[in-house]
C-alpha cells in the first residue's frame, strides 16, 4: 500500500505540479492558454473576465469529462 501511495504521488508531481521544462508551463495552464485561444480572447480584443475563460476550458478541456 504505501509503496503504490509513493509511485501514485510522484506520478502526479511529475506529470501535474511541476511545470514543463519546455516551456514552463503546467497541463492546467496550458489548457486555459488554449482555451483563450480557440475562444478568440487575443490582445487586440475587449476585455474579457478571466472567470468567463476558466469556466469554459473546465466545461470543455477537464481531463476527468
């Protein structure tokens, strides 16, 4: 049991809480990168509330459905 809780924690650490050497980023992050993206929310655009952003890429990109 406690040998699977330790490959279970580093597989997590490694794979969600530790940021990608390439470019720094973690899965969550890149995902709401995303999300921005294919939502068209761009620097030239209005403003929009980061809430609107986050809502849609947890209703779209969760990783559990």
């Amino acid at each position: 049991m406690k040998n699977s809780y330790i490959n279970y924690a580093m597989s997590v650490i490694i794979g969600r809480a530790l940021p990608d050497a390439r470019d720094g980023l973690k899965p969550v992050h890149r995902r709401v990168l995303y999300g921005m993206h294919e939502g068209g929310h761009t620097s030239e655009k209005k403003f929009s509330k980061s809430a609107r952003s986050v809502g849609e890429v947890m209703g779209k990109y969760h990783p559990h459905g």
